[in-house]
C-alpha cells in the first residue's frame, strides 16, 4: 500500500484496520479499528485532516480531501460507496454514501442518514439524521434511510476486511 508522511503529517492507521494494498494514503489522516480502505481510493490529508472512525468502510475508487479549517470527518460504522468524492464535510454515525456521490465542505450528513448514488450535496447543506438526500443538487427526503440497511452493510465491510487481510495475496 502507498502510506506516505507529508513532512511532520504521519498518517496513523489502526493495525486491524485495512488498507488495500492499491490505496493511497498521505498526510494528516486516521483510521480506526476494523475499517475498510479499498482498492484505488485516495485519502489526501494535505491541506487538513481527515479522520475515518471504527468500522467504517471507504470504497474502490473514492477520494477524500479536506481543506484549512475544514476537516473530513467520517465516524463510525459508515459506509462510502464506490468512486464518491467526500471534501471537507462530517459523515456522522452510521450513514451511508452512495456509488459516485459527491458531499462537498462542511455538509454534514447525519447519524443513520443516506446519500443516494450520484447526488451532489452541495457546500454546508445538513442531511438530518434518518433522512435521505437525493438528486443534484440533493434535495432531503425526511425519514427514508434504512439504518439497519446501513448497519448490515457496514458490518459485511467489516468481515471483507478481516477476510482480505487474512487471504488477500499477490499472484503475478
């Protein structure tokens, strides 16, 4: 895997976490116990932090960034689908982001909440907690996300990374 110190910004990755070995890691990041880096995602802690909690799955091809005063924070127990694009917003608790969406600065998008697949959740928009956030621009749909949809598919990401890290190896 591609881990990468940027001067004094050391990311400090869990040792049960996994991290895919086509990842890319560098700068100001962190990541908690059990979750799940795939392959071709970037965390590019350069110009602020970015912190992925317990448990929390990031998928193949996504990008996350953050920016002065405006950190990326994913807590625990999230799922982030493929090729989404998360920038300086809070992913709280126990949501989900769908395949290519995009959540933009200081969103936040709340505990049990979803993205759907493809929206755009533009700079400081709230998703609250149990809703669902649809279309570009997302437009908020009150009480549609499926927490425990959301908390199954984080805890098959969790035993993916148990079995990747056991099984997974090179064969060229």
């Amino acid at each position: 895997m591609a881990i990468y110190a940027l001067g004094d910004q050391v990311p400090s990755i869990h040792p049960e976490a996994f991290v895919h070995p086509d990842a890319t890691v560098i700068g100001s990041v962190t990541i908690g116990s059990e979750s799940t880096i795939w392959a071709s995602t970037v965390l590019r802690g350069d110009f602020g932090t970015i912190t992925i909690g317990e448990r929390s799955s990031i998928q193949d091809g996504t990008v996350i960034h953050a920016g002065p005063g405006f950190p990326t924070i994913v807590g625990n127990g999230c799922v982030v689908g493929h090729l989404a694009h998360l920038e300086g917003c809070t992913l709280e608790d126990d949501s989900l982001v769908g395949s290519g969406s995009i959540v933009l600065h200081h969103a936040v998008i709340g505990t049990g909440a979803l993205v759907g697949a493809n929206a755009v959740v533009p700079n400081r928009m709230v998703v609250p907690a149990g809703a669902m956030a649809l279309g570009i621009p997302a437009k908020v749909r009150e009480g549609g996300a499926n927490l425990e949809m959301i908390r199954l598919s984080a805890n098959e990401y969790v035993g993916n990374g148990h079995r990747y890290r056991r099984e997974l190896r090179r064969i060229d």
